[in-house]
C-alpha cells in the first residue's frame, strides 16, 4: 500500500529514472572528482615521503660500542703496552 509520500516522491523522481536508463553502463567513467581525489591523495604520498625522508636525514645511525667491545679493547691496548 503506498502512501501519499511515497506516490509523490516518485512521481516526482521519474524524471531521473528516465536520466539513469539513458546512461549507458560501459560510458561510465570516475570523472573529474575521481581524478581530483586520485590527485590529492597522490599529493598526499608525496608530501609524505618527503617529511619521512627529511626525518630520516637526521637520524644518527652510529651505535655507541657495547660493553663487551670496551672490555676487549682495554685489554688489547694493555697487552700492546698502550
């Protein structure tokens, strides 16, 4: 059973229904804000690599000598009389 709502909102409506069967489903592309939403998250990627990469620059990956390299070093420069 419809009601008054429902029979005006699709009275009103068909005029789109009769857009959406002239557009033929193989014509079908993502269009401009497809594309503007590619490019931005495109931009995006980039802007990341580059913060990630500046980040990265300062990084320093030099590791400080462990303990057990302090031990053994001593005890070289003791046996060569250093």
């Amino acid at each position: 059973m419809m009601t008054a709502t429902s029979a005006l909102a699709l009275t009103h409506a068909s005029p789109v229904f009769e857009l959406a069967k002239e557009v033929d489903n193989n014509k079908v592309t993502p269009g401009v804000l497809g594309f503007i939403v590619f490019a931005v998250i495109g931009v995006a990627v980039w802007m990341l690599m580059k913060s990630m990469n500046t980040h990265m620059k300062k990084v320093d990956f030099e590791e400080a000598p462990s303990v057990e390299d302090q031990g053994s070093d001593q005890r070289e420069s003791a046996a060569t009389g250093r």
